[in-house]
C-alpha cells in the first residue's frame, strides 16, 4: 500500500488486478471485454489472458458521448473505439479503472448501443471509489476506498506492463478523464 501526502492509502495496482480477476472466475466463457480508454484498456488486455475462456478485446473512447462534453471539451488525443466482434445478444464486460461518478459508464453504454443491443453488460473496474451521481454499481470489483472529491485517482502503466495507482488534484491535468 502507498500513502499519498494527502492520506489517501491506495491499494496497489497489481494486488487489485489480481483480486479483480479472482472475482471475475465466473464471467461468462465467451464474455467480450470492452476497455473504456485508457487505463480501463489496459486492464481489460490483461484480464483476458487472466481469465479461463475465450475473451475478445474490444476499446471504446467515450469523449464523444460524454454529457459533460461541452464543459469539459475534447482530450487532446481521441482514440479510435474498435470493437472487433458482434455486440448484439453478446456478454459483454465493460472495463475501467476508476469507477467514479458513473459518467464514463453510462457513455460507454450509450456507445455500446450504437453497435448493436448486448445481451448482458457487466461492469468491471480496478477500484471502486464511491461519490455516485448515477445509479451505476459494479458487478466486478478490484479495491474499494474512499477518496476527498478533490482528488482524482490515476492509474498509469510502466514500460514492463506493470500499473500502479496515484492521486492528484481533481483538473490538474485536462487529458485525464478519470469518470469524473
């Protein structure tokens, strides 16, 4: 565990990954797993080498759908959404890594939709730090903690793979969108 000067104790990433997956044993065999950039993208590469069954790997870039677009603006680097599969009747399993507000969810489902109509959506995330504003809850949960509204939880990834979680001031950075 890591103690930000603020003392916020985060877990660490890859201990939460792992109970992340452990949770996620029962997920449907043929569950497709949809990484919402950035960091969700990256969790959900490595939970479909860490889960039995066959999990294609999808990404969706919600800026587009966010209803808070217009206040916030466009990140400075928009990725593609890819979704090289079939949506309509699928299992899906949204991925992120910092479940917040639950704004970036509900975008992503919106996109989703715009694909085709998933037979199930689960939700999947690294951590879990409350301060809902919609009713969105996790089926799948890495770490729970509770974090002052004026931080942002950020996970970043080495040059090996490896994640690890950090704080700083909520709008330090603009291009992070961490479901806020």
């Amino acid at each position: 565990m890591t103690t930000t000067p603020t003392s916020v104790t985060l877990p660490d990433a890859e201990q939460a990954l792992a109970v992340l997956a452990e949770h996620m044993r029962g997920v449907a065999v043929d569950a497709r797993f949809v990484g919402i950039y950035s960091g969700g993208a990256w969790i959900a590469e490595r939970l479909a080498r860490m889960i039995p069954g066959e999990h294609p790997v999808g990404y969706i870039d919600v800026s587009f759908y966010r209803d808070d677009y217009h206040q916030k603006g466009l990140k400075p680097e928009v990725k593609s959404t890819s979704l090289p599969f079939e949506v309509g009747g699928a299992t899906i399993v949204l991925v992120d890594d910092v479940l917040y507000t639950g704004r970036s969810v509900r975008a992503a489902i919106n996109e989703l939709f715009d694909y085709g109509r998933p037979g199930r959506i689960e939700l999947a995330v690294l951590v879990d730090r409350g301060g809902r504003e919609l009713p969105i809850e996790a089926t799948y949960v890495g770490a729970r903690l509770t974090v002052p509204h004026q931080l942002s939880v950020v996970l970043s990834r080495d040059e090996n793979g490896r994640l690890a979680l950090t704080t700083e001031p909520a709008g330090n950075d603009p291009e992070r969108n961490r479901d806020a």
